[in-house]
C-alpha cells in the first residue's frame, strides 16, 4: 500500500477538530433576516418620527402610546439590538484573534445589546402603561 503525499490530501484532512460548521448557516439566516425586518421597520419609523416633527409632547406621546406604535417601536428596538449584535459578533470573530480578548468582546457585546433593547422595551412599556 502507498502513502498520499501531503500535498495531494484532502483539505479536510486538516481541518478536523477545528470547529462545528453547523452554526454559520443559522447565523447567516438569522442576519439576513432581521435585516429584510429592519426593512419596513425603519421606514415606519422614520416616517413615523418625520410626521411629528414640530408636534409638541402631548402629540408624540400620544402616538407611542398607541397600541400599535408601540408594539413596532419595541419590534424597532429588538431587531434592531439583535441584528447589531449578530453583525458586531461576525466582526469580532473575523479579527480578534486572542481566545480571551474574543470571548470578552462577545460577552460584552452580547450584554450591551440586551441592555439596551431591554431599556428600549422599558421606556416604551413606561409610556404606554402610563406610569
């Protein structure tokens, strides 16, 4: 029986053990689609702020305080915070190449985006309570 040389192996030979490729197809998905749902979110937002401007308090607190507003600003800020962490954790895998500096930045940018949408979602809620 002959050897392969080295140079005519397969390339799989030398990627076992060096990570599951299972994830990267759900985290592209993922991606793509909070940003097709950004979509007419952000439009709605924009547009939704652009009708206000010059309006007074009452007049823009009335309007998030509607059901429906304010079930699409916490859509807004969830997907939003979602979708940039997904983005921000792509990049830092692609260029931090330390295992402890790249599993920090994951941690705090996992925790920030959380953060965030959950003070989002607090303030909506906040308004729309009335408290």
């Amino acid at each position: 029986m002959t050897s392969t040389p080295s140079n005519l192996r397969s390339p799989l030979a030398h990627a076992r053990g060096l990570g599951s490729a299972k994830d990267g197809t759900e985290h592209w998905w993922s991606q793509r689609l909070t940003a097709i749902a950004l979509v007419p979110l952000t439009i709605w937002f924009v547009f939704g702020v652009i009708r206000h401007l010059g309006a007074d308090y009452a007049a823009f607190h009335a309007w998030i305080k509607s059901p429906f507003s304010a079930v699409m600003m916490i859509l807004v800020a969830v997907v939003t915070f979602h979708h940039a962490q997904a983005g921000l954790q792509v990049v830092i895998e692609d260029y931090i190449h330390s295992e402890w500096r790249k599993l920090a930045a994951l941690i705090a940018v996992k925790f920030l985006s959380f953060a965030l949408a959950l003070a989002c979602v607090l303030a909506v809620a906040k308004i729309f309570i009335g408290a």
